[in-house]
C-alpha cells in the first residue's frame, strides 16, 4: 500500500494498523478526524519537522475610507479631514478609485454615517466605513500559520540611502585606502564597535507576539520609524501546510502518534459495551484497548518532546 499523502491516506493508514479491514474499528468518522486534528496539533507543538523558520515581508499600509456622494477625488492628498460628531481626524494619503480615499495619522475613532469634511478643500461627504491599516493599529496581522516570532530586521527612516554625513558614509571614505589594500581588518574592527554601540543605544525594536491573536505588536514610535510604503521583514517560525507539503502525512511520528490516538477512541467507545458476549462467544474488552493506547501515548508524548523539540529560544503566543 502507498505510504500517506493526503488527510484521508493518514486515516486510512491508522485504521489498518488497528485490523482494518479485517477488524471492525468502532469509531465514528468525526472522531477520526477530532484525533487526527489533535495528533497534527502535538506534532506542531514539539517536532522539529513541522515547522520552518521564514522570513516575511510586509508593508506598512494606510488606512481606507470609504465615502458616499462625491468623488474621492475631489480630496487633496496631504488635506487633513475631520468627522463632524466624532471629532476624529486623519490625513489623506492618496486617492484609491471611486469613492475610497486612504489615510494615515488617524486620530480618534470615525463612526459610520457621519459628514466628513476636508479642512484644506472644504470638501464634504458622508462616511461609509473605514479599515484602519497597520500604521494606524500599530501592528501587523499575521496569517495563522505563525505560531513564533523572534524578531524584525532592524529598520531605518532614511530612505535614499547613506548620505555625505552619516557615519557609516565617512567611515568608508576614512577607510577606503586601507581597503583597495585588502586590509580589512581595522575596518572589520570599527564595524563592530559601531555595531555594538547601536545595539547599547539603539536596540532591537521590542516586539510581543500572540498566535491565538495573529498580531504583532512592535513597540516603536511608528510615526517615526516607518512611513506609509515602507517594508518591514518579520522573522519567525511557520507551519508547514501539509497539503502543499504532502510528505508531512508520512511522517513516521505523526503516523504512530494519530494511530494511538485513534486506538485510544476506539477503546473508550468499546468500554461502554465491557463483557457484552457477541456471537461465538467472543467477549469485547475496550479497557485493555484503551490501557494499551494510553501507554503508547504517554511514550510518543516523551520520545517527541525529548527527541523532536526545538530547542526554545524565540519569542512564542
């Protein structure tokens, strides 16, 4: 038989392992799949091979309003605009399309319905609803595949590069003799000092990270920090998808881990029907089923923390 390569395939290998078909395996198909999702949500916990550390990119987003009655348009960018009953304010970042105009800078909080009104344009209109983007919440949304982050590349509000009097452009141009030399260890020397000194000043930017929230909260001044455009990487640690990686069905461990645990529902379902005779005289014994599954789960539950555990030293929700 071909080795597991889908959910269904990992279900199928479990319950021949368990005597199927020659035994009748007494469970029901939502309990197979309640336990095959608990065998994957161990193996995500505490095995090296379904996770992978990434790095992702992410823009920093304006927030979008979106209007009734007049053009986006006809709003200057840069204008700033005001909620008449709210009082919330915001400046316009660029027109989108039709009747949507994003922000940035939101101060308060706009409620649907209300006139907004420009303060440079005079421009007036009915707001329909906002999304704020991330500068705006102060944090970036993560899909549900990231369970860990251990830190964003350190960021930079200079844009256009080095210029004529930033430190690092005069330690070059100090340096470049000795480095068309080849010389390149005092040069390697200063790098690091530097180095160290902007880590004691500077720092990485904090940042806390829940995976049952999907937010990453980066604790910076973000109207200095970044800027509307702008990219941050995110580095951190993901799931693997097994249906786009399909050789994770067949691993060895989930594959013993999912049949104990399946075993162990079998045994439970049995328990009920303890010393019922069926015909033959054979007599059903679903505690020794269910005794023998726990023992097999509490030492996959040992091999896997003490064999398959990462070590932990990035930061986790």
């Amino acid at each position: 038989m071909a080795n597991p390569s889908s959910r269904q395939g990992l279900i199928d290998y479990c319950l021949r392992q368990l005597g199927h078909p020659v035994l009748v395996i007494n469970i029901d198909d939502d309990q197979l799949e309640d336990r095959i999702d608990e065998a994957f949500q161990f193996y995500r916990d505490f095995h090296y091979d379904a996770t992978e550390k990434v790095y992702k990119k992410v823009l920093i987003e304006a927030s979008l309003i979106q209007i009734t009655g007049i053009n986006a348009s006809s709003y200057s960018v840069g204008e700033k605009v005001t909620g008449a009953s709210s009082g919330a304010t915001a400046f316009v970042y660029a027109n989108v399309s039709g009747n949507r105009f994003k922000v940035y800078k939101v101060a308060g909080t706009f409620t649907a319905g209300e006139t907004i009104s420009g303060g440079t344009t005079g421009t007036s209109s009915t707001l329909s609803s906002i999304t704020l983007g991330n500068y705006d919440n102060k944090y970036v949304t993560l899909d549900d595949s990231f369970f860990g982050v251990e830190r964003i590349l350190q960021l930079s509000n200079k844009t256009s590069g080095m210029g004529m009097f930033d430190v690092r452009y005069q330690l070059l141009l100090n340096n470049i003799q000795s480095l068309t030399n080849t010389d390149i260890i005092y040069y390697s020397q200063l790098k690091t000092h530097l180095n160290l000194i902007n880590d004691l000043m500077t720092g990485q930017k904090p940042v806390r990270f829940n995976r049952h929230m999907n937010r990453l909260f980066i604790d910076m001044d973000w109207s200095y920090d970044v800027v509307v455009g702008d990219y941050i990487i995110v580095e951190g640690w993901q799931f693997l998808d097994p249906d786009t990686y399909t050789d994770v069905y067949n691993d060895g461990f989930l594959k013993r881990y999912a049949t104990a645990l399946i075993k162990r529902q079998w045994g439970t379902n049995l328990k009920k029907f303890e010393g019922v005779q069926l015909p033959g005289g054979v007599t059903l014994n679903g505690q020794k089923i269910f005794d023998e599954a726990m023992e097999e789960i509490a030492n996959l539950k040992d091999e896997g923390k003490n064999t398959y555990q990462l070590p932990i030293d990035f930061f986790t929700g």
